[in-house]
C-alpha cells in the first residue's frame, strides 16, 4: 500500500509578507499617480482647447465692440450738434439738410451679441473651474458687464420705437432713408462732399412745431448713449483684453 506524502508548504516570516505588502502597496500607488498625471494632461490639453475658442471669441468681441463704442460716440456727437441748433433757434429757421442728417442720430441703434458659445459651453458643463482663480473671476466680471449692457439695450428699446414714431411727425421718411443710406456708405468709402452736398439741400420737413422737436430730443437725451453704450463698451474692451493676455499667458498661446 502506497504512502502518498504532502509536500511541506514553506511557512514564511513576517518580513517576507511586509515586503509582499510594500510591493502591493507601491504597485497601487504608483497605479493611482500614473492615472492622476493622465488626467491632468488630458485636462491640461482640455482647458486649452476652451482657452483657445475663447480667444478667439474674445478678439471678435473686441472687434466688434470697438466698432459699436465708434458707432455710439459718433451717434452722440451728432445728437449734441442737434440739441445746440434747437438750443439756439427756431427749427423752422435752421437748415432742413441739417435737422435731418443731425437728427438722424436721435434714433441710433445696434446691439452687441458677444461670440459667447466657448463661455456657455464651459459654464453649463462645469468646465469653467478648470482656469485659474483669476481667469474665471475676470471671466465671471466680462460677463457681468455684459449682461448689464444687454439690460440696458433691452430696457431702452421701447424708447427706440417711441423715437422713430415722433421723429415720423416731422422727418419724411424717404429723406430720412437717404440721409441714412448715405451715413452707411460714409463708414466703408468716407465722402465728406457727398454729406456737406445733402446738408446744404433742402428737403421738406413735415412739420417745423417745436413741441415735437423737443419731444425728439428729450427721448434721445433719456437713452443716455455716452453713459451706457459707449461706456459699457469701453469697459468691456478694457476687460475683453486683460482676459486675452491672461490666457495668452497662462496657456502660451502667445505664437498660436
């Protein structure tokens, strides 16, 4: 009859099992780094990828803005000429020309829309956390800003319908259309002979009542264009172009 032997199991000490222990422990640790490092490159390249499309959108906000603050200055200049003629003579002795080409001015209009889908993208997904204190307190600033000049455009365009219908009771429209369409093809081909031509014409005014006159200013002066539209532009051109450098710099992107 067959004696069937067991093999001895070695039976090991306790440094041995530490050292299994350390290994494993080593093994794991070194496994979570390499996945911490992974995805901090992978978030690294991420945020990148958001600090690029939003330079881009903030250089043509930029451009934008710098166009609708030229817009709005203009605007201004034009209407203060405008109040300094009634302010000093009957409309029915001044120049028709004028009263239309200034005048023209009273009713300005523009909105700007930020090229916001970079923005947007970040803050529904969470991602705006990923830039630096800094960038996304500026980030949160710009927006701000903008939201209170869109506020603004909202709350006065009622008063924009109400100019255009005053300014209907004594401006006849198609006099008014040209004067526009003139001032549209000055900011392209400037032909300062071709304005002074229509300010020394003479077309009909509807009506030369200075009540009405009068009503067409006060409801230009209440839109207050220095004030909000080219002081809110101003402010965010000065924010638009912080942001830029911080995220050139933050990001080098200085060469992209």
């Amino acid at each position: 009859m067959e004696v069937h032997h067991h093999p001895s199991v070695e039976k090991k000490n306790f440094k041995e099992y530490f050292l299994e222990f350390l290994m494993i422990f080593f093994a794991v640790t070194m496994g979570f780094f390499a996945e911490t490092i992974r995805e901090n490159i992978s978030e690294h390249n991420r945020v990148k990828v958001f600090a690029v499309s939003m330079l881009k959108d903030l250089e043509n906000d930029t451009a934008q803005l710098k166009n609708y603050h030229d817009y709005f200055e203009n605007a201004a200049n034009k209407l203060d000429t405008f109040m300094n003629m009634l302010s000093t003579d009957e409309p029915k002795n001044i120049s028709s020309g004028k009263l239309y080409w200034y005048g023209l001015f009273g009713a300005a209009h523009g909105n700007f829309i930020p090229n916001d889908a970079t923005f947007q993208e970040m803050k529904n997904s969470g991602s705006l956390r990923f830039f630096e204190s800094s960038i996304e307190k500026d980030v949160a600033k710009y927006d701000r800003l903008y939201r209170s000049l869109s506020s603004f455009e909202q709350t006065t365009e009622g008063l924009y319908t109400e100019l255009r219908k005053c300014r209907s009771q004594f401006f006849d429209f198609k006099y008014l259309d040209a004067a526009n369409i003139l001032y549209q093809k000055s900011k392209t081909s400037p032909n300062r002979a071709s304005i002074d031509s229509f300010i020394r014409s003479k077309p009909p005014l509807l009506s030369t009542d200075k009540m009405l006159f009068n009503q067409y200013v006060e409801l230009s002066r209440s839109r207050f264009l220095r004030v909000f539209n080219v002081a809110y532009s101003d402010s965010l051109v000065r924010q638009a172009s912080l942001l830029i450098s911080e995220l050139k710099e933050e990001y080098n992107l200085k060469n992209d």
